[in-house]
C-alpha cells in the first residue's frame, strides 16, 4: 500500500482507485491561496519550500495539507509533522505525474472523483464563508441568554460546609471565622465530613438535595455569608457558607456553547440550501420526481 496513506485509509472499505483520486486530488487542486490564507491567517507566507520537476511546494500549501489531516494526526504539532508532510507532498506530486504520464487523468472514473473533491473543497470554501459572514460570539451569546430565559427558575446554591460532633465545636468555628479566619483552612483541619479535603465544597446543588435543616440554612444566607449559628442534623454540627447562586438546570457558557454553535451551524447550513434552491433550475429525470431533500 502506498506510503502516504494513512492508516486510517489503508483499512477503509473503499477502492483503492477511489483513495488515489483523493489523494492526487488534494496534490493537484488544493484550497486557492485567497481561501487558503483566509483560513491560516493573513500572515501566512506563500514561500516556495521545494520544487518538483518545474512544479513549486509552498508553505502554505504544506499547511493545507496539514488541516486536512485527520484529527488523531493533528494531535502532532505542525512543526514536528512538518517535514514528513514535504515528504508526503513530494511523493503525491510525482505520483500525480506519473499518472498523468500514463492517462489515467482521462479516465471517466477518476475524472468524477476529481470532479467530486473539487465541488467538496468549494463546498467547504462557500460554507465556511457563510458562516463567518453570519455565525458571531454575540449571536451564540444571545441564543445561550434566551436558553437560559426558558428555563426554570429554580435555585441552586453552592456552599461550603464544616461538620462538626459537638454544637461547641461548631460555636467555636463561627468565632473564628468572625475574626476573618479562612474558612476552607478550617474546613481543611476541623470538619469530619468527607469534603473536608475539599474545603468543605459541595458543588451546586437543588434544595431537596439535602436534609430539611441544612437546605434552610443554606438557601436563606447571602453569597459570601456563613451561617452564625450551628446548623443541626442527623449527621452532627454544620457551619455553612454560601459561594454562589444559579438557576438550577442552566448549563454554563462554555457547556453549552458547543450544542448551541452546532444548532446555529445547522439553520444557517439549511436557509443557505433553501435559498440555493430557490434560485435554482432543477429537472429530476426518471423516477425520482418525488424525491425530497433530506432534513
């Protein structure tokens, strides 16, 4: 099996003729530099890096070929893949000639495929255009807020605790704590609970989450205020402090930025193929008059 493909391909079920127009597709018509440098930075220089029979490898042209790697290979930093990627390059452009040498560009086969990786690069190319023109942070911003506007307005509290045997002990703490002693170094040293090698943290949780008592105590106190009397359950002496407050189910910005980005990614993908269409003459011949686009 030739060199330059990957492994990922070498077991892939389609024909080997089909991975080869793939390949001399990407050696012969890579992206156009403007599209190219749009994607790598305005900055990227088109320098010549090698030459092959008349024929020039540019940088830009190695870093193409680098995004179209599969993901597992782009684990590899650019500048450690980079001189294997020339290698690869040079190997593709005299495969592509020698191709060429023996007429296989006509073939009727292979000029489908090529024709086939052409429209999926513009494809690509177009797409990406339509997103950059109308996909923003502020949009993705705006849809996350009206996300979070549906939602239930239920409360979640994150607090920290210190669980203590003896209602002195926990009197104790709360002194100390009055006279501005960190509360997560006490919940460190004093408390008994298993979140005690946490600071006491116990995340955010809903008010039927926890026991009666110490729900009521903790949804009751102000972010940044401790409980200034011990708070009494089946499991001992609790000091509560509260960290923060949010509306329970709400998925944060960075959770939720990828599900929305997508859902955004799919309407604009799908408006752009509807005005596509409705600008376009398209005959269906045969029996495929009541075949509708697929959703």
């Amino acid at each position: 099996m030739l060199r330059f493909i990957p492994q990922i391909l070498k077991d892939c079920p389609v024909k080997p003729y089909i991975l080869i127009a793939f390949y001399l597709t990407l050696a012969i018509h890579p992206l156009s530099e403007a599209a190219s440098k749009e994607q790598f930075g305005k900055n990227s220089k088109d320098k010549v890096i090698a030459v092959v029979n008349g024929s020039p490898v540019t940088e830009l042209e190695i870093r193409v070929f680098y995004n179209r790697l599969p993901p597992q290979y782009k684990k590899i930093s650019y500048q450690k893949i980079r001189d294997k990627l020339i290698d690869r390059i040079i190997e593709q452009r005299l495969i592509a000639e020698a191709a060429i040498n023996k007429g296989l560009h006509n073939n009727k086969i292979i000029k489908a495929h090529f024709a086939a990786a052409r429209r999926s690069v513009l494809n690509e190319a177009y797409l990406s255009e339509i997103i950059k023109n109308q996909l923003s942070e502020t949009k993705v911003r705006d849809e996350y807020q009206k996300s979070i506007a549906l939602q239930p307005k239920r409360v979640q509290v994150r607090a920290r605790h210190i669980l203590v045997k003896t209602k002195t002990e926990a009197i104790k703490i709360i002194s100390l704590l009055k006279k501005g002693i960190n509360f997560v170094k006490l919940a460190k040293e004093r408390s008994i609970g298993p979140s005690s090698k946490n600071g006491g943290d116990l995340g955010f949780f809903s008010e039927e989450q926890m026991v009666p008592p110490f729900s009521k105590a903790a949804f009751s106190l102000e972010i940044g205020k401790f409980t200034l009397k011990p708070v009494k359950t089946q499991f001992g002496f609790h000091v509560i402090k509260v960290e923060g407050k949010r509306r329970a189910g709400n998925e944060n910005y960075d959770q939720a930025i990828s599900k929305i980005r997508n859902n955004l990614l799919d309407k604009i993908f799908e408006q752009s193929i509807d005005a596509l269409r409705s600008r376009a003459k398209i005959e269906m011949l045969g029996d495929v008059s009541k075949i509708k686009p697929i959703r």
